[in-house]
C-alpha cells in the first residue's frame, strides 16, 4: 500500500518534473513506513536525500494531500534507518531468488552469486557491464544482501559513481577529505555502481585508486558496475583500467524472448494482475530494450485495467504500450528519432540529413546521425546507406570517423552520451 501511494504520487510531479529527473532522484528511494499520516522515505545517499529534502518535499505533501484527503508529512531518512514495521534492509526485493536468470545474463548472476560466497576471494573486483535498465544494480544488492547475512560483521556502502563525485567534491569544499578517504577506505564490501561516471574527472579517479588499492590490499571485495567494460571507457585512465581488468568482467544483454516473457509474468504476479498468456506474448515482442520497460508495460496495463475497469486483453495492452511510447518514445527508437535528436542537437532541419549539402555544419551531424543509427539499432551499412541516400562505403567511412573520435576526445563521448538519452528518453 505505501509503496504504491509512493508511486502514484511520483506520477502525479511529473508535470512539474520530467520522468528522467524523478527517476534520477526516486530510483533507490525506497518507503520505510507510512503510519499516522506520515510517510518515511529511505534513500541510501546522503546528498540524494539533501535534494530530496531541498526540491520535493512540498510537490509531495501537496499531491499526497490530494490523493488521501488529509496533510502527510513526509520524511527522508539514510543510512542504516529501521521502523518497526520496515524490513531490515530497504533492498531485500533485489534477492538471486529473485533474479530471472536467462542466457542473456546467467554468466553475470553466477558471478556475482559466487562473490557473495566466497568474498575476496578469486573474483576481486567483480565488474558487471551492460547497458541500463538490465540488472546490474539487482545483482548488486543481491550480493549484499547474501553478505550482509552471512557476515554481519562486514561494513558494506553501496554508492552510485556520480554520488561518490558528489561526495568527494563536498569533502574538499569543507576540508574534510581525510574524513571522505576513512569511509571509503576501511568497509569489506564497496559497491560503485555506473563507475563510467568517475571517468574524466581527475580528481576523483585520484581518490578512487588510492582507494581501490587500499581495499584490494587489504582483501576486501569490490564490486563495479558500468554500461561498458573497462577497456571502452574512454575517458577513464589507463591505470585504473588495468585494475578493473584484474579481477571478473562479466557481461549483461537483453534478455531473449523466452527471459522476457519469465520478467513479465514474474513482475505481473508480484502485482497481483492476471495476465493472460497473449498479452505477456505481446509484451515481449513488443519491448525489448531492458528489463525496467518490461515492468512498466505490466504497471500501465494494470492501471489502465483498474481505473478504467476494462478486461486485459490484447487491446489493452496496446494501447499501455502505446501511451507508453508517447510518454518514452525512446522505448523502440527508430531511424527517424535518431535523425531528429541529432538534428535537435545540432540545430539544423531533419531533411539537411538527406540533401547533397556537405558543408561541415551538415556533415558532421549526418555522420554522427548514421554513427548513431550504427549503435542504437545495429543497422547494417547498406541499410543506413539507403536511409540517407548514400554509398555504403560513405556510412562506412562516417562510422569510423566518429568511433576513432569516440576514442580520443571526451567531448565527443560527451555528445554521444547526451544523445543516446536523448533518443532514450533517459
């Protein structure tokens, strides 16, 4: 009940929030209690709970006081926080048990099942990689949730790559950067979840080798996530790279037909809605990015079910998915969204991307728009040749070009990142 009241508020901001903000402050928010007209919310980051506290307390008391009729106030609590009515750890939902296991991600799941085993020992650090949305972030709670079992006595901190940038640069703000090194330097197990975010940053890449090395001396596990291995990074040091490579890498896809239809039928009995074996076909021929869309699919079309008391057949759930498409057209991006969001980009009309002009203002983003035709959908030369009304050869060409770019130039990362959440809708 309060996890949903939670869910149908965050829903109600986001005409005042985009759903990529609320997600990026929401994602690992989870509720400990709800009792008294008073909702106590668990987020895992200090500074996330400061922006929390800071830009959406009051959005949420208002849109709670509209949903329920009566004032909430709502709390945010960190670090080891417990209610009497709350579970011991605000991640026991991310379990290997519950963990779908499909060829896509078998090797990534008995790898990290065997660091939760056997910490510290062969496989140090894990590194998991795999684009969003696939599991990564559940294997990693999986682990520590195991550990935290069987070593109670293990300091475990869980910390996205972005925060720990966030962190360290307060830290030296308020002088307290030995303060910042004793917290990081003395747990058993360290989970740096989306590492690519520290790449670039000199300073911070400074601080997480020092640490690194000080944790894997002195044997204690280290578990890394990112959307690439260490070796594609590009921006990340030589040195650290060396380090991520010395311990497991192991991949994540997505998942195959047959893993998806277990996702959803998994996802669709913990909402307790029946859905008929058609619909859950539907659904996986027709999202087939990750895993987080999947049960997105399944929540709008109970929703759609519930409020508009309309049977779950095949027409409902294309209709959820299509509100979905409107809401996130970056579920199944296609050529054309591509082009737009390059164009958007680089101000300048869609149809330049077709036409004969080949000035630099117009080349340049034609080849990044076949470059990011080539990575998000995995088009063929000839099929994106034929697209743009070219040679193979001229796609060819335009892919390497912005792939050696990729290689060399943050800036160039850069834009390709900023555009591929721009197709995304991430």
């Amino acid at each position: 009940m309060a996890n949903n009241i939670l869910e149908m508020a965050l829903e109600r901001l986001e005409p005042n929030f985009s759903p990529s903000t609320i997600s990026a402050w929401f994602d690992d928010v989870t509720v400990v209690s709800f009792a008294d007209n008073r909702l106590i919310l668990h987020s895992p980051v200090q500074f996330k709970k400061e922006i929390i506290e800071q830009r959406f307390i009051d959005p949420l008391q208002n849109v709670l006081q509209e949903l329920l009729g009566d004032p909430v106030s709502v709390v945010v609590v960190t670090g080891e926080y417990t209610a009497p009515t709350a579970s011991s750890s605000p991640y026991d939902d991310y379990t290997f048990e519950r963990f779908i296991v499909g060829s896509s991600n078998k090797f990534a799941h008995a790898a990290a099942l065997s660091v939760s085993q056997h910490p510290a020992a062969e496989n140090n650090p894990l590194f998991i990689y795999g684009n969003s949305g696939l599991g990564k972030t559940h294997l990693m709670y999986a682990i520590a949730n195991v550990i935290r079992k069987t070593h109670p006595e293990f300091r475990i901190i869980y910390v996205k790559g972005e925060d720990f940038t966030n962190e360290l640069i307060t830290a030296i703000q308020e002088g307290n950067v030995q303060a910042f090194r004793n917290k990081y330097r003395v747990v058993d197990l360290l989970l740096l979840d989306d590492v690519q975010f520290i790449a670039g940053k000199e300073r911070t890449q400074e601080e997480f080798f020092h640490t690194f090395n000080a944790l894997y001396e002195a044997k204690k596990q280290i578990v890394l996530t990112s959307d690439r291995p260490p070796k594609e990074i590009n921006t990340l040091e030589d040195r650290m790279k060396t380090r991520f490579e010395w311990g497991l890498l192991a991949d994540i896809q997505p998942p195959d037909f047959e893993t998806r239809i277990a996702i959803i039928r998994d996802k669709a009995g913990k909402m307790g809605v029946a859905l008929p074996d058609n619909v859950s076909t539907y659904i996986a021929e027709n999202i087939q990015a990750n895993i987080r869309q999947l049960e997105g699919a399944v929540k709008k079309i109970k929703a759609m079910h519930e409020l508009m008391d309309e049977a779950i057949t095949i027409e409902l759930a294309e209709n959820a998915i299509d509100a979905l498409r409107t809401e996130n057209p970056g579920l199944n991006p296609t050529p054309e969204r591509i082009m737009e969001a390059v164009a958007n980009y680089f101000y300048i009309p869609v149809e330049q991307m077709i036409s004969q002009n080949r000035s630099k203002d117009v080349a340049y983003p034609r080849q990044m728009a076949m470059y990011m035709i080539r990575q998000e959908l995995e088009y063929s030369f000839p099929d994106i040749a034929k697209i743009f009304k070219r040679d193979h050869t001229t796609v060819m060409h335009a892919c390497n070009k912005i792939e050696e770019e990729r290689k060399n130039s943050r800036e160039t990362e850069d834009v390709i990142k900023k555009l591929h959440n721009n197709i995304r809708g991430e």
